[in-house]
C-alpha cells in the first residue's frame, strides 16, 4: 500500500481555491486575487497538498484502520458542455453536458445526458426500414470505400456508414487517452452475412484515424444489429506489422440517429 504521505498528484476532481493571503503578508505571493475562485490543475502541488489535507481529516474522523483511503493520480476529469449536428444530414442535434474522467490505465469513464430534440419517430421509422432491408436481403451487402477518395459518401451507403459509425465509436472509447483522440477515416469493406433470426451481421474493415499523430488504423469489426437492442461486436485492430488490441463490447445504437463533432477487400 503506497504511503499515506506520499506527494501523489491529486484526485481527479475539478478543485476550486479561494485564496485568502495572509494579512500580515507585505507582498502575496499567492498570484490570484483574495476572495476569488480559481480552477486548479490537478497535479498541482498546492491542488495535491489541499486534498491531502482533507483526506488526514476524514481518516482521522472515520477512526478506523480498515476505511483509510488514499490519492491516487487516476487522470483528469472534464466536465463539457457543448453542441452537437446530426451525423447524417448536418442538423442542429442539440446540446449535451458530460463528465469525462480519463484514466491511466483503463478507458476513459463517461456521463453524458443530451438534449432530445430530434424527432424520435423518424428515426426510428429510418432505423426500421434500413432493418427490415437487411434482414429481407437473399444477396448480402458488399460495399468498398465508403467515402471513396473524394469524400464522398452514395446516398444509398449513409445508413451502413452510420452502423460504422455506431460500432466504430466503442472501439474509439476504449482507445481514447487524454492525449489521443480518434475518427472513423473509411470504411474499406463492408459484407453482411445472411442469418435467418432477426439479427443482422456486418464484417467491417473499417480506418481509425489517430490525432494528433495522423496514424492510420485498421481494425476488423465483427457487428450484430437486432432493432431497439445493444450493438454486439467483437473487433482487432492492426498496425503495420504488429496486433495492438483486440475486445468486445456492446452498448445501445442507432444507424439514423448518429450525432457529429465538426473536425474535419476481405
């Protein structure tokens, strides 16, 4: 167990400081004005030694060897408010607060509540029809580069970029840092595999492009669609010459109703 007064960084947590000099102090050396709060980085000495500070207090209160706790340097935490367009056709999709805390060794934990002002009707109708496509289809889908080298999508692909999206969007999660975020590029292939249960399965090969170093990804995407339950896939991504992860993952998605952040064969 690490020591309980080792200089570790503080918890993720957004600390506020309202800093009071002292008044017998010709010069402050506390660079913020009395009286005003200011956000403090968490692996900030001061950030550290204050939480400390609390943390010998609620040990001391909870008079137990078996409840002490102590700091670990998990990672940052971010509390986001901002504004979202439909994936599919650029519209206004309303707003979301979220938390993001990034941890050091897993992938990041997540709150996030958006505004519901799309109409949920048509979505779902659009999320049905594409459904009841696939899953009346004697002939799978077979798709490649989607968008093609121009950047351009055929009106007829935007429901299985969509499902790309959707599934591609867990892999991004689980790699995500603080330091490194992810896009899907393209998707290079695409082939539905005909079940005859109400599922519908999709094999991707999909490009994950990795900022801020401009890496290339490719990982394989194995997905099952049933309507109005969790996406299931299992997936492996490559670099050059060597297999970095692979994982499963499943979690509620829609293909019609993908939310954008402006950035830019088998």
């Amino acid at each position: 167990m690490p020591g309980l007064g080792a200089a570790l960084p503080a918890a993720a947590l957004l600390l506020l400081l309202s800093s009071f000099p002292p008044a017998a102090a010709e010069q402050p050396l506390w660079p913020f004005a009395p009286g005003v709060m200011h956000a403090l980085n968490p692996s900030d000495r001061q950030a550290s030694k204050a939480a400390w500070v609390a943390l010998h207090y609620a040990n001391f209160k909870a008079a137990s060897p078996s409840l002490l706790r102590f700091i670990q340097g998990v990672g940052m935490k971010y509390y986001l408010h901002f504004t979202t367009d439909d994936y599919i056709n650029g519209e206004n999709a309303g707003s979301c607060l979220a938390t993001v805390l990034y941890l050091k060794r897993s992938p990041p934990e997540v709150n996030i509540k958006c505004a519901d002002i799309q109409d949920k009707k048509q979505i779902q109708e659009q999320d049905n029809r594409f459904y009841q496509y696939l899953q009346h289809r004697t002939k799978p889908i077979i798709a490649n580069d989607i968008p093609d080298s121009h950047g351009n999508i055929a009106h007829a692909h935007l429901p299985l970029w969509g499902l790309a999206v959707a599934g591609g969007s867990f892999i991004m999660l689980k790699k995500s840092t603080e330091n490194l975020g992810y896009f899907l590029a393209q998707v290079k292939a695409v082939k539905q595999q005909i079940r005859k249960n109400n599922a519908v399965e999709l094999e991707f090969m999909i490009l994950l492009h990795e900022t801020p170093t401009q890496k290339i990804y490719p990982c394989y995407m194995h997905l099952i669609w049933i309507l109005d339950h969790p996406l299931t896939l299992k997936y492996i991504c490559t670099s050059v010459n060597h297999w970095l992860e692979d994982g499963s993952g499943q979690d509620y998605g829609s293909a019609a109703g993908m939310f954008h952040e402006k950035e830019g064969n088998f």
